[in-house]
C-alpha cells in the first residue's frame, strides 16, 4: 500500500535528506529508539495507514516494522514540500 510513498522516504533515508522532529526525538530518547532503529523501520517496514493532518491538510503516514534489536517500532512521517522527509513521531508497539 503506497509503495510510491514508501519509496520516497527509504530514498530521503539512504540520502539523508530527513529531519526529526522535537517531539519524536524525545519520544525516541523515552522508549530508548536510536536514529539508526527509525532508519531500519522506514527502509524494511511497511506504511499500514495514511492520515491527513487537520492543520496542514498533508498527508502522514504510519509505518510499522521493527528495531535492531526485534522490539516492535511505529513511525508516523510525511514528505514535506521540499521533499525532505519530516519523522514526526515515533512508539515502540
């Protein structure tokens, strides 16, 4: 589902054309995510749902997959109108 999406973000990945949020570094820091286990997620997981966002009327997407280490992972991001990958929030499932 979205492949065209997930294409996007796994190529901003291995570019490094991504920034994360505030919010989702803090989420990351609280259940112990480094930026390599939200990399991981995003290149070998899948997007399982898409949101619009009410403020902005863009389109995030949740994908699931999993850390390094097998711990279940969520990341919910978007593509920006730049074109860079935004990480918006992140959770362990």
């Amino acid at each position: 589902m979205y492949l065209h999406v997930l294409k996007q973000m796994k190529e901003a990945i291995r570019l490094r054309k991504y920034i994360v949020t505030i919010h989702a570094a803090e989420e990351m820091d609280d259940d112990g995510f480094s930026i390599f286990d939200i990399e991981h997620c995003i290149l070998h997981g899948e997007i399982v749902e898409r949101q619009k966002e009410q403020a902005s009327a863009e389109w995030k997407y949740l994908l699931r997959g999993g850390t390094f280490h097998a711990k279940g992972i969520c990341v919910i991001a978007k593509i920006s109108i730049t074109g860079k990958l935004v990480i918006i929030t992140v959770y362990a499932t």
